[in-house]
C-alpha cells in the first residue's frame, strides 16, 4: 500500500519583516507510519522551508507550546496524528493572542498577565519555618487542587472561546479555571469577597455565556465545565453578600 | 547594527526551569534586581515534563520508615559509582527535607500519607500509620533502599515548575522570555554577562550583571533520539565551554532511561515500575529477575539499561522497522491505577500508539534521558574559571550524580542547588561591585553580528545546519550510546572532529531575518559539535567502566587508576578538547559494591564458590 500524499496549507507572516504579508502557503509530504504534526512541521522546515516559524518543546502534550487551528479547530500538534486527519490539511495560528511569526504565537505573555492580574499565588501570612514538618493536608484535597492544576496554559480553550474572541480583557476558561485551583486550597487564605475582587466581573466569572466550547477542545480533559460553574456559583453567593 | 538594548541587573539567571527560578527567588529575597532569560515561558521549560518525583527522605510512608538523610547519602552515592562528589551529596540529602517542605508551603499539592491498611498495586501489604496522617508520601524509584520519591499523582515536575514560578511572578522578578543567550561576555578572569538573540525579532540584546547564573538544563537534543525535550540543546553549557578557561566536568556521563517509547522516544516514568511495572521479552518472559535477582526492575537506571540491551542481543527484543524494543508491563496494576496514578503516561501510550496499559503492553527501550556532566562548579555553585559565573541545574557539573543518577534525584537537586546556590549567589553579588568593560562588550556583540551576517550571506560556505546535526546525532547513537568500546570511540571523535569543520562553513538557505529559525539552529550547531567531542572523546580516554560508562574493552571500574573526575576545556582555534582530571572526593564511604549490577553479579557468583 503506497502512503498517501499530504497537501498542507500553512498561515505564513512574519510581522518583524516590513514587506511580508499575511498569505496561505502549501506543501506537500508523504505520510509516514505514526506520523504527528510535530514530525511533519519539522520535515517541511528541515527539507522545504527553514524558514517556517512553530513552536514544539516536550513532543508529548504536556507543556503547552505547540496548540494551533488545525482544519479549524484548535489542538494540540504534536500529539495529532496525520492519520486522524484528512489529506488536506489547513493550519493557522491561535487567535486571541498575539502573532509572533507563523504558527507562532505568544501565549506566554498572555498566561503571564493572566497570573499577574488574578494574583495566582499562595496568600498567606504564615511564614516558612524551615525547622517545622509540612502542614498536613488530606490526600483528597491534595487531588482535589491538581485537578485544576494539570492545565498546561496551551491557550485551545481560549482561542475556541466566543467571548475571549471578542474582549481583550476576559480571562477565559484557563483563567477561571487558575482561580479555582486556589479557592479549594486550604493554604491560601484568600476570602470569598477578595476572590469576588479578580473574578467576579465581566472579565472573569461573569463574562463567561456558558456555551462551553472551551470544555470541548481542552486537550488535556481538564473538567472546566464543572470548575467554571462551581467558581460562578461561589461568586454568585459572594456577590448577594457583599 | 549594534546590540538593540542593553539591560544592567545585580543577577542574571539564564534559563527558567526549577533551578534558574529557585535561585532567582532565592537571591531576589536578599534584595537583589534579578533577571531571567529563558528560550520559552517558564512553565514550558523541561523541568515541566518530569512526571516521577522528588527524593526526600521525609520517612512518612510505611515503606519509608527508618529513612534519613544517611541511608539517601548512601543510595546516592552507590548510584552514582563512587563517582559523585560526597560533601555535594552530604548537603543535598540534608537540605532536601527542607526544600520539599518549602515546596508545600508554596502550594505545590504533594499527594499526602492516608491511613489505613492497603495492598500495593505490586501485591503487597501495606499499612500507613495513623501519626503520619496527612504528611507527605512517597513512592518507589530505583536505586533506593526506602520509598522516598515524593510526587503528585502524576504531574511533579508540572506542579513544582507552577508553584516556583507562581513565587517568581508573586516576587516580581523579571522573566525574558524567547530569548537565547548566545555568548557570554568576559575576559578571561570576570564574568560580565551575557550577548543574547530575541527569538521575537532577532534583536540582539545585552544583559549586564554582577552575577551570572547558568541553569539552562541538559543537552539529550546531541543525541537526536532522547526523552528530553526539543530545546534541550545544551547551549548554556556551550556558551560557558566557548570561553577557553572554564571547564565541563564527567561529560561521558550520560543516562540512558530503560524505558522511553519508541519512535518518539517519549519517557515511561520510571514510576510505572515503582509501582510494579514488569519489564517482559518478545516471549512475553519476565527477564529482570533473571539477571538482577535483588532489585529486578528496580535495580539503578544504568544496570537496568545494560540488561535490556544486552537480552536484546541475545534475539529477544521484539523486532520493528524501528529497531528491537521490549514490553513494559502494567496492566495488573489495575485500570484505577493506571488511568490514575499512572495518567499522564496512560495518555501518551494511548495519544501516540493507541494503546491502553491497562489490557495493552507498552513498546519500551533505552534511550538518552540525563546529562550527568555539564560546567564544573564547585559545593557553593561558582563556576570553575571564571569569576562572577555560576550553574545550577542539569547544565551544571555540581556533582552529585557522578556517574548515574538516581531517578528522583535530578527535581531534587534543582530545587535544592537553586536555595544553597541561590543563597551563594546573593552573598557574592552583594560584595560585588560592577565594572562593566564597554570596550569588552562592544567586542562581544560585534563577533555574535559577524557570525550572523556570514551565516546570512554564505560568507564561509553553504554547509546545510539540518544534515550536520542529523549526522552528528547519528554519530553519538551508533558510537557513543550505552555500550561503548575504543574503535568505535575513535570512529566517533574523528567523525565529529570532521563535522566540527565542516560546521565552520555553515550557509543559510533562508533568508535569516527576524527571529528565523534555520539562524537560530546554525548559531547553535558548532557548539553543539563540541560538547559532542567532549562526550565521545572524555568517553575514549576514560578506560574503565563506572556507572552509565560502560565500555565492552574495559568491563570493570578501576579506582585505582580512575576515581578522578574529567574536566574538559575548549582553548580557541582547537580540534579537540584538552583533558584535564581532578581526584573526586570520598570523604564518607569508600569506594564498594553497588549491591545490583554486573560487577555485583561478579562477587556474588566468586563468593558462591
Ligand atoms: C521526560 C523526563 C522526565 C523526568 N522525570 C524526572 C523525575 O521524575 N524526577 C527527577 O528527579 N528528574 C526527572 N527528570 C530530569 C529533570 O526533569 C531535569 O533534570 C530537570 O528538570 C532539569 O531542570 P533544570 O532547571 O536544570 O533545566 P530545565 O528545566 O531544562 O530548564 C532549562 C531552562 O533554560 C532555558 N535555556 C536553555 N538554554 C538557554 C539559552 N541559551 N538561553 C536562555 N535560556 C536558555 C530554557 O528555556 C529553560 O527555561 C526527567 C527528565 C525527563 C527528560
Ligand atoms: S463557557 Fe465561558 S469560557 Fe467557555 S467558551 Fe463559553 S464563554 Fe468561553
Ligand atoms: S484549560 Fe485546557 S485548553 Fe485551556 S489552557 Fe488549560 S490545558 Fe489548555
Ligand atoms: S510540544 Fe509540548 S504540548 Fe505539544
């Protein structure tokens, strides 16, 4: 059986050039056996174009780098094969967050002004005694608080998401998900009414429509459907309160 | 051109894995301005992917009573051949306890002690005691004598990574992202800083500090084939071999992981095992037991490597298109287990192979995985050669791994160095004052915009970057990989030595502008090249075997003639590193029988008679 011939269409715009314009450019592989995206964007820059922008660090969807629009849905690459794909293949980048070059884009930043603004850190008063034992912590409230915090800050549900579309300032999903992770640890002692404060507004909590097209494309099965509304319901109650 | 900005900061840390940000909160605590350079967000530096766990020696779980930082002292060292560093092993074990404890404090969400009796997925009976309630747990890793890899679930490296960098983001401290150091500025006696490319715009930028830390991770990415991540190059240890004066220590130390999944070479944590995973032949045969009776599956990473390939080469691999792989086993622990504790790696088997360790065997073989060598410093983090430079992390020759490290060890360590050296560093950097050469620094960026503009124009050749390094890569697998002997040694420095020639002549098919790519590879290839040869050459020179170095002409470890430490140094204009040697330091346990592995193998069988 002979492989099949791939057809892909890549975005290409290098925003540093003066003279470069956004267009569609198309390149044609052969499909190997287990073939991802990872292995052919390297194939088609290492062989047809050096000069193509992506981003890849683990390969093994878990860090984050690589989510793109791949035939119009947003996903991780590296971990889609070209088998689960049609042989006509359209990739572009993220929308929401700034273009870097290609299918290259700054979710870093993005993530980065997301911890800053939620304040996505332990608050607490307690120093660190370096001479005392760790403060003990059931193991279900310790399973409990990785839950939310496996998101891996790929930005899929954000990009998918109809309000991050259109205001700058929503923290989307991946946000209120963050701040959910805080809420059910024990060590930040954070109140209702201070987390009210970073979500509960347009742009967190209440922003959100609740169409859950973030929940559908998280590669990693993070449950953000039942992490946003148990956030909106807290809020919700810290909101009759205040 | 000339540089586009110059920034001046007290302490400039490049790389923003678990080490880089460890020490930088660690020194921005004394006060001090900080800066952190890193090729991506920190939450996607490799540290990130590390699903195991930490070694402490907390002795909270029922299979870790008894523990103490002397039995991890004794495990490390064992591990490590004899070849590890003891005062650098000493402090680590004592000051671990406290940087996982610190950990907590900072949110990481450490899976905790729950009482009660219970049976281990492996078929034992368990019971963790009521007082332990709530304290840290821990699970089996290879090499120890206690259950002490603290973890969560399966994400350590995932949570300790979120956790450090949520105290970076708390503290303030600023982090450059996608931006590579390419050389360091100094002149021979200081340290200045560094000349670093903006993969945004391909702006080259200058970073001034009084102190300068190197924590840029591994270098698998020479071997092509490797568990580690794709920016795991080894550039910060190249930008520190390129000075001339300061050395890298026990490069020929490298990891191979027993089990990463070919073709992608995507690691099977080494907790599939801990927590009973069987290794099994083509036959579907249990072999480990076969040939280490003691430890099995868990005998330390280098042994359980050699024993692998070894029963590949007797014909019981599994034959693929790919190359022989054998079978890791975990479907009796249970689908709970596997679909939980085991998730993340349930998902790659799947995601990848569609396969389900739950009912499916997963194809598993050895494969480049841990940089033991790196920049040699010495117990407080200083940089041999140079004044004003620190390393920390996977980049640095610290040295408490020697010459295998032990699974666990590795987040460990980075966490650990990061809060002494951190602490180092500050103390140095307070007592310092800056003097900044601007004539030293003008030279620096002009040599960088030269090599640049000669890549852009083919100045010197229209060598392509992408089949040097695909041969290069070749050439450390085929020659320099788990078994090793003299003429494939040879075969392999000379090959290098000739790549490294040719890397010299190095032309852009692109256009090189902005923050290209193809530039960004070919600045990085020629000392790539160089820490190749100083692998493969520290690695002929070596005659013996010790730890993961495991050469087939010399099967025996040989303290008298080798309990020495290897120091390369790059001098300009060479062909070869020069090799230098150091005695390593066993100032509490003399050198002994690891208790697994083929030398042990050895005593028992001439005791038998
Ligand atoms: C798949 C896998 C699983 C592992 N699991 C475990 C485990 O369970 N337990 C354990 O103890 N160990 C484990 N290890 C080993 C451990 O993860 C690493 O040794 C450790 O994370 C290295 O941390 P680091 O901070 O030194 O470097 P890294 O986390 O690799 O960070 C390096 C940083 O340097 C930056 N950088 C690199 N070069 C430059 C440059 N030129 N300029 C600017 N920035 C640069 C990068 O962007 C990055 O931020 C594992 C390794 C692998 C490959
Ligand atoms: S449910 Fe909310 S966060 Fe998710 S996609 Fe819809 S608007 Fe966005
Ligand atoms: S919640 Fe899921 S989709 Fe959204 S950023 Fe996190 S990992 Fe990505
Ligand atoms: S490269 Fe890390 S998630 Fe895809």
């Amino acid at each position: 059986m002979s492989n099949r011939q791939l057809k892909i269409s890549v975005f290409r715009y290098n925003p540093n050039l003066p003279d470069d314009k956004p267009r569609m450019q198309e390149y044609q592989l052969e499909e190997q056996q287990g073939m991802t995206l990872f292995v052919a964007l390297n194939k088609i820059r290492e062989e047809l174009d050096p000069s193509l922008m992506f981003d890849f660090v683990c390969r093994a969807a878990i860090c984050g780098s690589c989510a793109m629009m791949i035939n119009g849905k947003p996903r991780l690459a590296c971990k889609t094969l070209t088998k689960d794909l049609p042989s006509e293949i359209t990739l572009m980048p993220l929308p929401v967050f700034k273009l870097v070059g290609d299918l290259a884009v700054d979710t870093g930043t993005w993530f980065r002004d997301l911890q800053v603004r939620t304040e996505a850190w332990v608050h607490t008063d307690k120093e660190f005694d370096s001479q005392a034992l760790e403060d003990r912590m059931d193991n279900e409230t310790a399973l409990a608080i990785y839950e939310p915090e496996r998101c891996i800050e790929c930005g899929c549900c954000v990009a998918s998401c109809v309000t991050a579309n259109i205001r700058e300032d929503f923290i989307g999903a991946a946000g209120i998900n963050r701040v959910a992770r805080f809420m059910v640890d024990p060590r930040d002692k954070r109140s209702d009414a201070q987390y009210f404060e970073v979500v509960g507004n347009e742009d967190g909590t209440f922003g959100c429509v609740g169409l859950m097209a973030c929940d559908d494309s998280c590669p990693i099965q993070v449950p953000l459907e039942s992490q946003l509304a148990w956030v909106r319901r807290k809020m919700a109650l810290a909101g009759l309160k205040l | 051109m000339s540089a586009k900005h110059t920034h001046i900061t007290d302490v400039l840390i490049v790389g923003a894995g678990l080490a880089g940000e460890r020490a930088a909160v660690e020194a921005a605590a004394a006060g001090l301005d900080v800066v952190i350079l890193s090729l991506v967000p920190p939450r996607r530096s490799h540290s990130t992917a590390a699903q195991g766990g930490m070694q402490a020696s907390l002795a909270n779980s029922a299979m870790g009573k008894g523990d103490s930082p002397d039995v991890h002292f004794a495990d490390t060292v064992k591990g490590s051949d004899w070849g590890c560093d003891q005062d650098v092993a000493r402090l680590f074990v004592e000051k671990v306890p406290i940087a996982i404890r610190q950990l907590a404090y900072w949110g990481v969400p450490w899976n905790r002690v729950k009482a009660g009796k219970y049976k281990h997925p492996n078929g034992m009976e368990l019971e963790d005691t009521k007082d332990k309630e709530g304290l840290i747990t821990a699970r089996n890793f290879g090499g120890t004598a206690k259950w002490r890899t603290c973890y969560t679930s399966d994400g350590t490296g995932h949570t300790v990574q979120y956790t450090m960098d949520s105290v970076v983001c708390k503290m303030g401290i600023a982090v450059h992202d996608r931006m590579e150091a390419i050389s360091l500025i100094h002149d021979g006696v200081n340290c200045y800083g560094v000349v670093a490319r903006c993969l945004r715009t391909g702006d080259l930028i200058v970073y001034l500090a009084k102190a300068t830390v190197i924590a840029s991770g591994g270098a698998g990415r020479l071997y092509g084939a490797s568990t580690n991540a794709v920016i795991c190059e080894g550039t910060g240890t190249a930008i520190a071999f390129d000075t001339g004066v300061v050395p890298l220590g026990n490069m020929e130390a490298v990891q191979f992981h027993p089990t990463s999944m070919p073709p992608t070479c995507i690691l099977m944590t080494e907790g599939a095992r801990g927590d009973g995973g069987y290794l099994l032949d083509k036959n579907e045969y249990r072999f480990m037991p076969d040939y280490e009776p003691e430890k099995k599956e868990l005998a330390s990473r280098d042994v359980v490597s050699r024993r692998m390939v070894q029963h590949m080469r007797k014909g019981l691999g599994v034959e693929t298109e790919y190359g022989p792989h054998l079978w890791l086993d975990i479907r009796h622990l249970g689908r709970k287990h596997v679909w939980t504790n085991l998730r993340e790696i349930a998902n790659i088997a799947m995601n990848f192979l569609g396969l389900d360790p739950a009912v499916d065997l997963v194809p598993v073989r050895p494969t480049q995985h841990y940089t033991m060598g790196g920049i040699r410093t010495n117990i407080d983090g200083y940089a041999y050669g140079l004044k004003g430079l620190f390393a920390i992390g996977e980049a640095a020759c610290w040295d408490m791994h020697g010459f295998n490290r032990l699974g666990g060890n590795s987040l460990a360590e980075t966490c650990t160095a990061g809060m002494i050296v951190g602490e180092q560093v500050a103390k140095y950097t307070l007592g310092a004052a800056p003097a900044f050469n601007y004539r030293l620094v003008d030279d620096a960026v002009k040599k960088d915009e030269e090599r640049i503009a000669n890549l852009i124009a083919g100045k010197n050749g229209k060598e392509n970057v992408y089949e040097l390094r695909k041969a290069m890569e070749e050439t450390l697998n085929e020659h320099v990989h788990i078994f090793r002997n003299g003429p494939s040694l040879e075969t392999a420095v000379s090959r290098l030595q000739e790549l490294h020639q040719r890397a010299a002549h190095l032309g852009l098919r692109s256009s090189g502008l902005g923050a290209n790519p193809e530039l960004a590879a070919a600045l990085r290839l020629p000392g790539m090249i160089r820490l190749s040869l100083a692998i493969a050459y520290g690695a002929l020179m070596r005659t013996e075997s010790r730890g993961s170095h495991a050469r087939e002409d010399y099967p025996k470890r040989d303290d008298v003639n080798w309990l020495k430490r290897t120091l390369a140094y790059w001098k300009a204009g060479a062909e070869l590193p020069t090799l230098d040697y150091e005695p390593v330091k066993c100032t509490e346990m003399p050198p002994g029988d690891r208790g697994y592995g083929e030398a042990s193998a050895r005593n028992a069988a001439s005791k038998e008679k």
